[in-house]
C-alpha cells in the first residue's frame, strides 16, 4: 500500500531483528514526552525464535508499518493474549502526527480484525497522551478501565526477604510444556470469563503460544493457577497472573508472586514490572506489600467495529 510522496504501509506478521530496533528507536523518541507505552516487543520478538519450533505465531498478531520514504514514522500492533479481545496499540513520530498517519493504519487493523470476525477491540493510550486519547475517542472509544503499570527494583526487593523453604511447602512454580496446553487453555477461560466459541485449530494455536514462559502454581499436588514470565534484558514482566476461583483468599497468590520474584531476581534481573487493574484492590493491595510502587496509568477503551 503506497500514498504520496514515498509513503508505504507494509503488514507483516512478525517483528525482524530490524524492526525491533527500529520500533525501540520510535518507542525512546516518543518517550521524551513523559508517556509510557505498552508495545510488546520483547514478546513479539520472542515469537520470532519460537516461529518454527513448538510454539506458533499466532494468526491474529498483526504488525503495521507505515513508512515515510526509509523511514519509520508510525506503528500499529495488534495483540492477543489468551483472551478473545484483541489489543490495539501503537505510535507515531512527533513530528508526523495530525496527518491521518495512524488512523490509516487503524482502519487496515480494524478490517483485518473484521476478518477473524472479531466485533470488539481494546485500544489503549497512555494516561498522560491528550492525542492517543483524543484519537481513541474520535474513532468512538468508549473508556473500559485503567491499569497501573507497577515495578520493583532488585534493591527494594532485598527489603522484602521471605523464608522460601516456607513458601515452597505452600506453592512450587513449574514450567508450562506441551502436554499442558488444553489446561493451560481451560484456564485462560475461566481466569478471563473468555467464553466465546472458536475454532480447534485457533484454540490450539493460542494455547501453545500462551504455554511461552509460562508457569503452572502447584500446592497441595494440585494445580491453582498460573503465572507468565518474559524476561526483557534487564527487566521481567509478570502478567497472565492467576488463581482459580475456588483457591483464592488462602495466600496462594501471595506465595506464588515471591516465588515468581525469587526467580526473576535469581537471573541477575534488576527490575520486575506488572500491570494491575486499577480496582482491582487485593492484587493491589498484594503487590504493594511486596514492595511494588506504580510508575504509570495505562487507559484502555472498548471499539466496537
């Protein structure tokens, strides 16, 4: 797809090496105005190593590229988690905004998502982005919610000692493999009210890929939930947090958390982050009394297409 003046969208279905950088480069520019993005390029770089082993790309990951000659002067990813709601997000160089840049590229994402016969996205900005607010509005955004993109540093976590003999009698951390993928995928339904129908090729494409640095919370001989952890350079990231139902309010999440932090710490890493529902008062209350503080407010808004 070619505009003026050497403009070019290019869609692919992975991030390159190169790209990376040059997202990493657009990311750190946009930075500058004190706002924080949630683009998930580890993760999807990570998806390019695992491309032709056991976990596939999944269908629904989309990744738009919008070119002013060799330059890269927007962005646009689509998302998924495990969840039957795509995520939307994305950026453009300051100097390229007010052009339609990215509203060109939301109405190639919107159509793909029409395609996987998707009614309702999720698009996200940065609480303090007056213009990723006001372009999620303008294209009807209704506000859904808001998460606190929280963080721990490896000094702080030397604070917060705990008895790990203690913690291992009450939880153990295993990583996810292949024979648990329809587990893995049962739970995902039932920590996300993830109820709609899909297809048994889609279902088993999202629930090898959701296995990735995934591990299962054991205790008792049991299976309680599960938790997801991408190690970023110097940095992880915990999401894909849960306990069932049935298990919660017995400090299983609590130990599984600082067993999830033993060994993040224990790989040299220097900070942990999350993102946590606003109210959602006892992860909240958890993360905070294990030394986590909030750094930024992410916003998330409903599109229905």
């Amino acid at each position: 797809m070619t505009y003026a003046d050497s403009e070019t969208i290019v869609m692919k279905n992975n991030i390159t090496e190169e790209d990376y950088k040059e997202l990493c480069s657009l990311e750190k520019l946009c930075k500058e105005e004190n706002i924080n993005l949630k683009l998930e390029l580890p993760y999807k770089l990570s998806l390019l190593e695992s491309k032709t082993g056991a976990f596939p790309t999944p269908s629904c990951m989309k990744e738009y590229f919008y070119y002013s000659g060799n330059a890269l002067v927007s962005y646009l990813g689509i998302c998924s988690f495990g969840g039957n709601i795509y995520e939307v997000n994305g950026l453009t160089h300051p100097d390229y905004r007010k052009r339609g840049l990215f509203k060109r590229l939301y109405q190639h994402a919107a159509k793909e998502c029409k395609s996987f016969e998707k009614n309702k996205l999720l698009l996200l900005t940065d609480g303090n982005s007056s213009s990723g607010i006001g372009f999620i509005e303008s294209v009807g955004g209704v506000y859904a919610f808001t998460e606190s993109r929280m963080t721990l540093s490896s000094a702080d976590y030397s604070n917060y000692p705990f008895d790990r003999e203690s913690i291992g009698k009450k939880v153990l951390l295993r990583e996810a493999s292949a024979k648990d993928a329809a587990l893995i995928h049962e739970y995902d339904r039932v920590l996300y009210a993830d109820e709609e129908e899909e297809e048994a090729d889609t279902l088993d494409e999202r629930s090898l890929t959701s296995m990735q640095n995934t591990y299962l919370i054991e205790g008792k001989g049991i299976t309680l939930g599960k938790i997801r952890i991408e190690m970023q350079e110097e940095e992880a990231f915990i999401y894909g947090f849960g306990i069932l139902p049935e298990y919660r309010g017995q400090g299983y999440g609590k130990a599984a958390l600082r067993e999830a932090l033993h060994i993040i710490f224990e790989k040299g890493c220097k900070a942990a982050a999350l993102d946590v529902e606003t109210k959602n008062d006892r992860a909240l209350s958890i993360y905070t009394g294990n030394g986590f503080h909030p750094v930024s407010a992410m916003k998330y808004y409903e599109v229905c297409l």
